[in-house]
C-alpha cells in the first residue's frame, strides 16, 4: 500500500551540506512533496521548528563540529514541546559507533535512514512512517486536545483489528493505560501480548505495570532477566534504578546506573543521576568522574544546568581532600569546565561566588596556596557585597573553602551561625548536616536514631555483617558523625572476633579509629569509647 498525500506534507530537512540538502531536496519534490524548507545548522532548524508544525523532519546527526547534533535538536524541540504528536521525526546518519547508535535509542526518533541511501530507500521509509501516522492519526489528535480517555477509546478498538500496524497500537495503549493509571487493564493487554511473543518492550511495560503497584521484587527479577538477555535494553536498567530509588537501596542505584553509563556514555541525564547518587553514597571519586562526563557530554545538550559544574567542581574538590593520588588531570579539566559557567549561563550572586569558593578548595587540593587564598580573598568580598542574598548552598561552599585553608576554628564558627540561622528550616538544616558531627535537623536525628536501634539490633544477635552494612551505609550518609563511625568500628570488631579477620575488614577498622582521633577530645564521652575500642582493636592485631 502506497501513502498518496506527499503533496499536502510539510517537511524540514536539516543538514550542514548544502550539496546533499539540494539532493534529498530534490528526491522529495519527486515524490510530490511541495512544501519543503531547508536549514544548514541545529539553530535555524529549531527556529524553523518555532513555526508551524511539520508533517516530517529529516535532520542529520552530524551537523558540524562543536555544535548541536541531530539527537540534542530532537531533544530540544521535545523539550520545549516544539514537536507534534503527528510530526515524524528521521534521523539521518552514518555514525555506526555502539555509543552513538544507543544515544540514538534514549531518544527514539520515529525512523532513521543510513547514509548512503538513494531515492527508493527514502520512499520506502516515508512510506511506512506516513502510512502509520495516518492510521494513529485519530489517536493523535485525541492526545493533542488532552482528552486521553478518547485517545484510549480509539487505540481500544484499532488494537482489535489485525493489521500491519496492530503491535504499533497495542503499544501505545498501553502506554496509554499507564498514564491513565489502567494497571489491570495493562497487565491484561501485555500478559496476552507476551503469550503471542516474548517481545522487549512488552516486558518493559509489564515491569512498569509492577512498578506502579508496588510490587518491586517481581519487576526487579523480571528488569534483571531482561538485562541478562539483552544488555544494551537501556529503559529496563532506567526503570531498575527507578525501583531502586523507591526502596532506598542507594548502593544498588549507583551500581545499575554505573552499568548503564558504561554500556551507554552518551546521556546527560544518566550521568547526572550516577554524580547525585555517589555523592549520596559518599563516593566522591565516582561522583566527579560522573559530574565530568556530564557536562562533558551536555556541552550542547538543553538539560545541561549551572548546578552540574558546580556540583563537578564540589566533588572534585572532596575526592582531592580525601585522594593521595594523581589527580592533577581530573582537576584541570574540572577548573577548565568552571571558567566557562558565567560565559554559558550568565552572572548570578550565588553562583559566582560559589565558583570561587569551589576553585579555591580545588588549588587548595592542588596544593596551590597562594591561588587558593586568592579565590577565597576574592569570594569573600562578594560574599561582603551580597551577605543579604546568599543561599544556604554558599555558605556551606564558604564553610568547606574556610576549612581546607587551614582555617578549622573559623569554619566551624560559621558552621554553628548556620545552625543559627536557619534553625526553623528543615531543608536548609539538612544540608547543614552533611558538615555536622551532629545532625540538627528533626529528620535526620529521627533517621539516625532508626539505623542505630536497628544496627545494635543487628550486633546484639551476633548478625555481624549485617549490622557493618546498616553502619557502613549510615556513614556515608553522615560522614563526620563520630557515633556512627563507632558504631561501625564495633560491628567490624564483633566480626573479627568471630573469626572474619580479613585485611579488609582490618584496614577499614584501623581507618576510621585514626580518622576519629583526630576529631575528638579524650574527655570527651565518644573519646572515652574511642580509647576503649581502639584498645579492643589493638588486642585483636596482636593475636593476629
């Protein structure tokens, strides 16, 4: 069956080669189109797209070097809702790199053709593309007025008919049940799809369906069997991370979205999340790699966000403090990154000063004291001109750049006026934690309070490992609280007396005592159970 309308289209053929814009030009008008524009770069494609909608947009991947490509203009007419429902989207591309052709998969264009292709392989794939907008066309237009119950009505009933585009709808319906909340009705669709054939997406959408009823273990086995199958299934980890992120398992987050940006290393958004989870879990060096490749791989992506350098360059600076290794090249490229923020993103208060706040700590790391007092010298003057209208998030940043020059006592004043501060604001209390041997803020003393009951709990019944992870996990979240890290020092050496006297349980313990001898004060009532524990350890190496 041939589509017959190419002289109603409206079509869009995005390329920075003139020569092959004439060429595709000239293989539409054969098919009859008649209303064709042209645009040679990303921007005059996306004002085009400003305009009237496009029945077909035929955009190349490679628009010329150091701007956008083809994926980051669908993305950006997605975004900003630029896109139609009926508007066909093709990507155009020789690129046949494993990373580009999943970056492509994240984005889901509705066709793609492969250079070389001549007149009859462009035909044949307009053709299918039209043929089945025409037949979800009344779907579409259901979608565009938000009338979602009709546009299920619609899919109910061509779902039904056989035909060359029936999987197509059954697809969309139930995408459409899920975003209707139709979960039995879903199920139901995708049990008697998977019966017919074990198809990836139908046990994407039924994983998705028990996800939305809570019932995590049965899509967490069936996301992983899935994986196993077919590793390069990027929405299954997407949708693993998610459950993870629903039942707290922060380890278990890191670790899938580790995976997934190693299999695909082109997503933003991926990255993103790996920096923000490790930074949750206290891994700063996975979180700076990932912060860096994130704004690496933005650089002309619309999610890229101030916030991402800055959290780069504040990660950067932590792995630096705790690292005694070879960071130099990491840190240029970190510092390379931040000169460009104000450039990108305009002058803000907050983020200027926290800029330097954030490359003072990094020289600092480096080692570059006369640099680092420089910045902070700098930071401080802002931060004299603007006191009225800097952010938690700021002072925080001046707390840490204080402290990593040398300036103890004076950060740990400021750190107290915080507490101050902002004692009536829980959210702002909360990231003041972070930098806190104490909490303050009523959740997460309730939270501490909670892992501790269950952690002694754990010790008490001799459940040693058990009650290492609860505390292992504890410390991450609170890293300077110095009870946690005891608590943790006396799982290990419940474990090491019955009978695990591994090097790494040993060097984990021998860790945290000389980390918290440094804290605390001998008077101190944690410094009296550090005496006693660190005694304790001393006993266990002898024997061993």
């Amino acid at each position: 069956m041939a589509y017959e309308n190419y002289s109603q289209l409206r079509v869009l053929v995005v390329d920075d080669f003139m020569q092959f814009l004439t060429s595709i030009k000239r293989m539409l008008e054969e098919l009859g189109v008649v209303k064709i524009d042209i645009a040679l770069s990303s921007s005059q494609a996306l004002q085009f797209c400003d305009g009237p909608a496009y029945d077909v947009v035929l955009c190349d991947y490679n628009l010329g070097d150091d701007v956008k490509n083809g994926l980051h203009v669908l993305e950006a007419i997605r975004e900003k809702r630029a896109i139609r429902h009926h508007t066909m989207f093709v990507l155009v591309t020789a690129e046949t790199s494993k990373e580009v052709v999943l970056a492509t998969y994240d984005e889901e264009p509705d066709a793609y053709l492969t250079k070389p292709f001549n007149y009859k392989m462009l035909y044949q794939r307009l053709n299918r593309i039209l043929l089945r907008r025409d037949e979800m066309k009344p779907v579409f237009s259901a979608l565009e007025k938000n009338e979602l119950k009709q546009a299920i009505q619609c899919c109910e009933k061509k779902s039904e008919m056989t035909g060359r585009f029936q999987v197509d709808f059954k697809k969309l319906l139930c995408d459409l049940y899920l975003k209707n909340k139709n979960y039995d009705l879903a199920e139901m669709l995708l049990k008697k799809v998977l019966d017919e054939r074990p198809l990836d997406w139908a046990k994407i959408s039924y994983a998705r369906v028990k996800v939305a009823l809570g019932e995590f273990e049965v899509a967490t086995d069936n996301l992983k069997d899935l994986i196993r199958s077919n590793k390069f299934c990027l929405q299954a980890y997407d949708i693993l991370i998610d459950v993870y992120e629903a039942t707290g398992e922060t380890e278990k987050k890191q670790k899938i979205l580790k995976e997934v940006t190693d299999v695909s290393p082109l997503s933003i958004l991926r990255q993103k999340r790996l920096g923000e989870v490790a930074q949750v879990n206290n891994d700063m060096g996975t979180a700076a790699t990932a912060y860096l490749r994130c704004v690496q791989v933005g650089k002309h992506s619309c999610h890229k966000a101030p916030e991402d350098y800055m959290e780069l360059g504040r990660t950067t600076a932590a792995m630096l403090a705790e690292s005694n290794g070879d960071m130099e090249r990491h840190s240029q490229k970190t510092l390379e990154a931040l000169s460009g923020v104000s450039s990108q993103f305009g002058s803000d208060s907050n983020r200027d000063t926290q800029l330097l706040l954030v490359q003072s700590r990094i020289y600092s790391g480096l080692k570059n004291e006369t640099k680092s007092v420089s910045m902070l010298k700098k930071a401080e003057e802002l931060i004299r001109q603007n006191s009225d209208i800097l952010d938690v998030k700021t002072k925080l940043d001046w707390a840490q750049a204080i402290s990593s020059n040398g300036e103890k006592e004076r950060a740990d004043k400021l750190l107290r006026e915080l507490v101050m501060e902002y004692q009536d604001d829980e959210k702002a209390l909360s990231e003041i934690d972070k930098h806190l041997a104490e909490p303050k803020s009523k959740a997460n003393r309730m939270k501490i309070a909670s892992i501790n009951r269950e952690g002694v709990g754990f010790y008490n019944d001799k459940k040693y490992a058990e009650s290492i992870n609860l505390f292992k996990y504890a410390a991450r979240l609170f890293p300077k609280h110095v009870g946690i890290r005891l608590n943790l020092v006396q799982a290990i050496l419940g474990d090491l007396e019955a009978g695990d006297r591994t090097l790494d349980r040993r060097g984990l313990c021998l860790e945290i005592l000389n980390s918290v001898s440094e804290e605390i004060p001998d008077s101190d009532r944690q410094g009296v159970r550090y005496a006693h524990l660190r005694d304790k350890f001393d006993k266990l190496e002898r024997l061993f």
